[in-house]
C-alpha cells in the first residue's frame, strides 16, 4: 500500500502529518510520501519520502499541477488531503492517472477560517465566506473519507455527507517526544511561557496583563517567561501590548520552532496558560497545545472553551477561566505557589490523565484499522 500526505498549509515535518501519522504508517512497512507546497525538500527520513516544493510564487493551477506530479511519481493509493485545494489535485489525478485510488479528507480546521477572510474589508468579507464555504463543501464532496481532529469541526461535514465513513483522531501526544523534567516550584522563580501568534485574538495581551499582576504581586520573585510567537499576517489584529518593564521579569523571545525545538523550549515551564478569546472560531476549536501541557506533568490554566469542555475533563489538573478576569487567574496561580501539595496533585493528574486517556497510541490502532477499510 501506497499512503500519500498532501498538504498546501502544513509545514512537511508537521507534527500530526509526520510525527504521527506518518511514522505510524511507516513503522508498519507501508510506503509513505509527504507532499507539501510550503518547503522544498526531497529526501527520505525515517523511511518517509518527502516529495515537497515551493508554492508561495505559483498559482493555484500550478500548485495542482505539482501535486500531481508528485502522485504520479509516488503512485499514491491512499491520499490524506489537509486542505481543499489538495483534495482538488488528488481528485484530478485519480481521474486521469489512478482511477482506484481513495481521498482522504483529514480536517483539523476551520474552512474558511478568520484567517481566509481577514484581508477583505467587511462589506465583503461575508460574501467571500459564502464563495469559500461552497467551494470547501463542494471540494468535500470528491473524498471518499474523513478524518475529524475534533467534534464541532466535524458537523457540517457529517450532516452534510451522512454515507461516508469517518474517524476521530484527536490530537492526542506520542509520549515518545514527551522529555519530562520533575515539577518542582522554585521559591525564587517562576516559569512560564506563552506560544503562538502575538495577537489579541490568541491570549497575547491577556497574558502580558497577567504577568503585570504576577510582578506586583511577587517583587521577590524572579518570573522567566519564554516568549515563542510569530505576528499574525492580519498586522491590523497584531497585539500591542509590550512586556512590562519590570526588574522581576526576565524575558527570552523565540520565533517558530520545528515540532522538537517547541517541546524542548517548553519543557521547563512551572505551569502553562493560554487566555485566548473565546469567539465563536476559538470557543469551537480545542488546542492541540493542551494535551502535551498536560504530558509534561503540569497544572493548565486554559480559557473557558466550548471544544475542550466537549473533550476533555481538565478539573483535576487545571482550571478553565474566563481571559479576561486576570485576578482571579492570578489568585490561581497564587494558589499553586502557596500550596505545593496541591500543585504537585495536579502535575501528577495531568500526566496520569495523559497515559490512561489521551495518548497516541490509544488511537494509533484504530487509525490504522480505518484506512485499510477504505482501501477496501
């Protein structure tokens, strides 16, 4: 069996195409090909073939036609599409080249996303998400398969094509990748770090508000903070807010990691945090970054989303706050640092939560399973 990635929006060392997913694959003699129009790379890693090449300059016609070169040459018998536009592609060369060949639509996202439409003005953003949102289910329409990330992003596709078969794989972690350091709350420190876009919309200001109250509160304790962020390509929605000028803050920045560089940077952080706005897109989609906080043997403080309320039950090592109430999350923390009983229950939750629920390879076999019955 021939299984091949395709993806016009994912790096090609992605850590849910390759970390997972692929070396799944792979470690059972099954020959994988990742094809990505983000990067150019042809080698083999790991007994993967990396077939990619750079789209930012080629137009959309182009990008089908490198795709599909590029399944040809893999003679590709399975297609897991991340995007529509390889959907398309793959729908193109079954046609013409591998008329026996299955699609797998692998849906993580939401399409359109803000992301999609943050470039039009809003007297005709709503006109865009209508065209978007036809062409995406009309793209869907050509997979014979899905594969949800998550349950609210997988409704209107489940309502909408009833008859064709589905799975759930979660973003859960292989705790092979997991390097954990044994929690320890320093007297005169304080660990944290924030990841992702710096913007309002993703936490980052909310954040900085927090370690203002932290500083006041704490003069004696020094707070390291590892700043790992990236500006939104919306510059309009890029957060303004600066680290504060406080001599109790000590601040690293970092641009984007590769999936290992992330984890290793992250490691060390006492507890984690994310205090993302909890609109419509945020409050319906379940960050991935949460189930490897929770591998890492650490308390969570998460905004109070929809997704992970759906998915997973953080009470015994965390909390769900609303973002914008900062004192009462710095009472949280407060908590944790006075009470080191508490915190160290809740690191050992976390990471027992982890290994009994919400680990790769409790769903690495039923992945597997699911693509040889659509082989089929």
């Amino acid at each position: 069996m021939n299984i091949s990635f395709i993806t016009s929006g994912h790096d090609h060392f992605d850590d849910r195409i390759f970390y997972h997913m692929a070396r799944s694959f792979a470690s059972r003699n099954i020959v994988v090909t990742i094809i990505s129009s983000c990067v150019y790379k042809s080698e083999i890693v790991n007994g993967i073939r990396f077939s990619c090449f750079e789209g930012l300059n080629l137009s959309k016609r182009q990008k089908i036609s490198e795709f599909i070169c590029r399944l040809k040459v893999a003679n590709s018998e399975i297609i897991i599409c991340s995007e529509p536009l390889p959907v398309y592609a793959a729908s193109k060369y079954r046609k013409k080249w591998q008329p026996d060949s299955k699609i797998i639509y692998d849906i993580t996202e939401w399409y359109p996303s803000k992301k999609n439409l943050c470039t039009y003005n809003k007297f005709v953003k709503w006109a865009h998400l209508i065209k978007l949102s036809v062409f995406n289910l009309w793209i869907s329409s050509f997979a014979d398969a899905f594969i949800f990330g998550e349950y609210y992003k997988s409704r209107p596709y489940r309502v909408l094509f009833p008859r064709k078969p589905y799975i759930f794989i979660p973003y859960y972690p292989d705790l092979k990748y997991i390097e954990r350091l044994s929690p320890e709350l320093q007297p005169d420190k304080l660990r944290l770090s924030f990841s992702g876009k710096l913007t309002d919309d993703k936490g980052y200001g909310n954040f900085i508000n927090l370690l203002i109250n932290l500083a006041e509160l704490y003069p004696d304790i020094i707070i390291e903070v590892k700043i790992i962020g990236w500006p939104d390509v919306c510059e309009k929605n890029n957060s303004k807010a600066e680290m504060p000028l406080k001599k109790n803050i000590s601040a690293a920045y970092y641009s984007k990691q590769s999936f290992i560089e992330y984890l290793n940077l992250i490691k060390d952080t006492d507890i984690f945090i994310d205090l993302r706005n909890n609109d419509f897109e945020n409050s319906h989609s379940l960050p991935i970054k949460l189930f490897y906080y929770a591998a890492f043997e650490r308390p969570v403080i998460f905004s109070d989303l929809k997704a992970i309320r759906k998915e997973i039950d953080i009470s015994s090592f965390g909390y769900l706050v609303n973002p914008f109430d900062i004192n009462v999350i710095t009472e949280i923390i407060r908590n944790y640092l006075s009470d080191e009983n508490k915190y160290l229950c809740h690191c050992r939750s976390a990471r027992r939560a982890i290994e009994n629920k919400y680990q790769w390879s409790s769903i690495e076999p039923d992945l597997f399973e699911f693509i040889l019955s659509v082989s089929e």
